[in-house]
C-alpha cells in the first residue's frame, strides 16, 4: 500500500524509522456542536473509555479496570484483542464502538437515531449480569440508552454479511 509520493530511501532519509506519527483529521462541523469525519470510532471510543477510568474515584472500585485498544479488531484474531483478553483474564469485559448515525441513504437497521443516548444490546454473546448493571446505571444517572434486543446490533450484521468476524473475546471461567 502506498500512501506517499517518497520513495523508501527518502521517506527514511526525512523521517527515522519509529518516529511517532499522526494524521491531521478531517472534519465537518453540523448542528449543535457535533462533528462528523471518517475514521474516529476507534479514537472516540479510546476518549470515552480514558475519560470514564479517569473519572472514577479509585477508592470506590471493587475490582481492578483494564483498558484495553488493539488493532485488527474488525478484521482478524491477528489483533491484541483476543490475546489481550486471554492474558488479563477479566471476569467481565466490555466492548464499546461506534453506531453510525441515521443518514438518508444508510439502511435503517445499521443506523440508530442521533441523540437518543447510547446502544446497549441485548444478545446470546453478552454478559446478562454486566448488561443489566449497565442498563442500571443509565436508569440511575438519567444517561439516554437504546436498547438492541436483537441476537445481532446492526453494525454485528453488516460485519457478518462483509464476512467480518469480531467474536474475537472470550471470557473463560478459570476456576
């Protein structure tokens, strides 16, 4: 894949092999202070997952939190996730991404309606204890939810019908 006009010798003569690196993002700004971009659901869900660690006093956690981000996790088990997952051995893991927002041109069952709070689902592969304390939790906070009450959300059937697998956690009972 090539993704600049340099060569390899004048890329590595400009820039040391390791430098860290960034993309400027691009990005439109909408109606009440929203943006919308390519390419932000793994950025975003990284921001959401720091900011709701860093703003839980730790002398109220019962348990040791992980965050946890890894590449790949869409498209193959090559990824840190499902690795991660068997290393740190959770007793419960959670998996946030992204929805896409209702467009005109998007099939209604891959979309939810924006400002309606966040999406939980309901399915065979989640947690019944870890989903009902969550759902809890919005109820007690006044925190908007959606709730998918479907075997598969609407992003699982669009990655199953791409041929994209992304059971790739498992939560084993080690006792």
């Amino acid at each position: 894949m090539k993704t600049t006009k340099l060569t390899k010798e004048e890329l590595e003569s400009k820039i040391r092999i390791g430098t860290p690196v960034g993309f400027a993002p691009k990005y439109t700004e909408i109606l009440n202070n929203k943006i919308m971009g390519k390419s932000f659901d793994d950025k975003a869900c990284a921001a959401v997952a720091a900011y709701a660690v860093a703003e839980i006093p730790r002398e109220e956690l019962e348990c040791d939190v992980c965050v946890m981000l890894s590449r790949y996790e869409e498209t193959s088990y090559l990824g840190g996730v499902s690795a991660g997952t068997f290393a740190l051995a959770p007793d419960f893991a959670m998996v946030i991404d992204v929805n896409l927002a209702s467009v005109p041109d998007a099939p209604k069952r891959e979309t939810v309606d924006m400002d309606k709070g966040i999406s939980i689902t309901l399915s065979a592969g989640t947690n019944r204890k870890l989903t009902r304390e969550t759902i809890e939790l919005c109820k007690a906070n006044d925190i908007k939810l959606v709730i998918f009450d479907l075997e598969l959300t609407p992003m699982q059937i669009r990655n199953i019908e791409d041929g994209i697998d992304v059971d790739g956690i498992r939560v084993l009972d080690r006792s």
